[in-house]
C-alpha cells in the first residue's frame, strides 16, 4: 500500500491531506461495495454455489442484485462462472485472484468479532 501525502494551504503546517493510492482505492471501492465482500466470503468458506445456493447465503440481496454483482465479480476476474454440458447447471467459484482475499476477509471477521457490536446494541 502506497499512501502519497500533500500539505494542505488553509492550515499551514498543521494539517494535512491525503491522496491514496489508486490501486488501494480502487479496491476499497470494489469490496465496499454492498454485497461483494458476503459473496467472496460465502465462496471462501462454502466453496463452489449455485445461484440459489448463494441465494439463501446471502438472503437479504435481491435476485436482480445478485446477478450485477456476480456478473462483476466475474469481470474482475474474482469469480469464475462454470457451466457443464449437456447440463443447465451453474456455478461460481473463486478464481486464485478471489482466493487470495482469504486473509483479508478473516482479518474483517477477527477485527469485527473484536470490535463491532451487535445491530440491536447499535440501535440503543
């Protein structure tokens, strides 16, 4: 990760502002995105899903959803979209580009297990 800084001029000296790095905010910009991150994580820890095995992982996104971000995920070259002959059946599995989120995605789980609180407490 490459973070470039710039001095601001409304404050001199004592503020600063920061220009990331292309590549780091392209990619917080693609796993930011609602439901990636799930999708990624459900292929990581079930493996290979039908649509509506990944459906049911990931109940709150709608069908229509689903297919935009599968099919960009796809694009990215993090999923791959199986079909079998003389079959209807389909699958996505991750791509060795998609595998390699594993350690960020169980860096997510570990800080949010340590600090994130339950959405009813977040509601008080």
């Amino acid at each position: 990760m490459q973070m470039m800084s710039k001095k601001t001029t409304e404050v001199p000296d004592t503020a600063i502002d920061f220009e990331l790095c292309p590549r780091f905010e392209q990619t917080f910009s693609f796993l930011g995105k609602k439901w990636n991150g799930l999708i990624i994580d459900v292929l990581l820890h079930e493996g290979p899903q039908r649509f509506r095995d990944l459906a049911r992982n990931v109940p709150r996104c709608s069908d229509r959803v689903l297919v935009e971000r599968l099919k960009e995920l796809e694009d990215n070259g993090v999923i791959l979209r199986r079909t079998f002959p003389d079959s209807s059946l389909i699958e996505y599995e991750l791509t060795k580009k998609g595998q390699e989120f594993a350690p960020v995605m169980a860096a997510v789980h570990a800080w949010s297990d340590k600090w994130s609180c339950p959405l009813e407490e977040n509601q008080k």
